[in-house]
C-alpha cells in the first residue's frame, strides 16, 4: 500500500478534499505539521506518495496523479 502524507500548511490549495476523497476510497492518508517542502508547499497543492514528492497545478489534478500512482 502507498504511504501518502499531506502537509497541514498546504490546506489553502483545498487538498483537503483530496484527502476526503482518497479516504473515501479508505486509502491511508497522514497529514503532518510540516514535510519540509516549504517552497513547494506555498505555490501549489502537493503531496508525498511514497516519499517522492507530487504536484498539481490543482488539487483535481494532484487527486488524479495520486491516483494514477496507486
């Protein structure tokens, strides 16, 4: 099973939903207080799936990505 970690700073690009919706498909999620992404974390919604780092212009297109890597 993927390991799939949120960062809580990264709320404001609505990734929250993607949470939701990953739980939905009862995937395990974390979300941490700080993965140490800062640069990335403040210009779009990201995630990490399995300790590599993915990103979308959205977060549609990151739930998209993320699923595709499942």
């Amino acid at each position: 099973m993927a390991d799939i970690k949120f960062c809580e700073n990264n709320f404001q690009f609505d990734v929250e939903d993607v949470i939701n919706r990953l739980k939905d498909k009862d995937i395990e999620v974390e979300v941490e207080s700080c993965l140490g992404y800062c640069g990335d974390c403040a210009v779009g919604p990201f995630a990490l799936v399995n300790d590599e780092i993915v990103q979308g212009e959205s977060a549609e297109e990151l739930y998209e990505i993320i699923k595709e890597s499942l």
